[in-house]
C-alpha cells in the first residue's frame, strides 16, 4: 500500500489507488503503524492517512501522528498528468 501511493502521478492514478484502497479494510493497525513510523514521505503519509480516513477504516484513526511527526500542517502538491495533486493534512 505504501507503494501504491508512492506512485501516484507516476503511473498509478488517485482513483485507482482509492479504488484499491477499499479492499484493504483488514489491515493489522500494529503494523501499519510501524511501517507508517518509519516512513520519511510526505506524500505517502498524507495519501494513506487521507485515504484511510476517507474510506472510514478503523485502522486510519490514529494515523494523523505520522502526517504531525513529518510536520504538521504541512501540505504535499505536485504536477501529475491530469493537473495537479495537492494532500492537505486533516
């Protein structure tokens, strides 16, 4: 998952990672934190928190600390094919 939003706007769209998004309603919330711990993207943390909040997965909850420990109220935007992609922390 930390992957996928890794290539969003290089080959991989924000719909289909959304769409993608939706199957993983399971994940272990232990682990995903962790890796979410030593994660140094902005973009990949702001894309799987938002992701996760969007889709109301329990396991998004607690992700907001991750987006607060890279900065908080920082923001990630960046040209892609279809315009420009903006992540706004919640």
């Amino acid at each position: 998952m930390l992957e996928l939003a890794s290539d969003i706007g290089k080959g991989q769209s924000l719909e289909e990672a959304s769409n993608l998004m939706v199957t993983m309603r399971n994940l272990r919330a232990d682990v995903l934190d962790e890796f979410m711990a030593h994660c140094k993207r902005v973009k990949v943390v702001l894309l799987v928190s938002n992701l996760g909040v969007e889709a109301r997965f329990s396991w998004a909850k607690n992700l907001h600390q991750h987006v607060d420990h890279l900065g908080a109220g920082r923001r990630w935007s960046n040209k892609i094919r279809n315009g420009r992609l903006t992540l706004k922390p919640h």
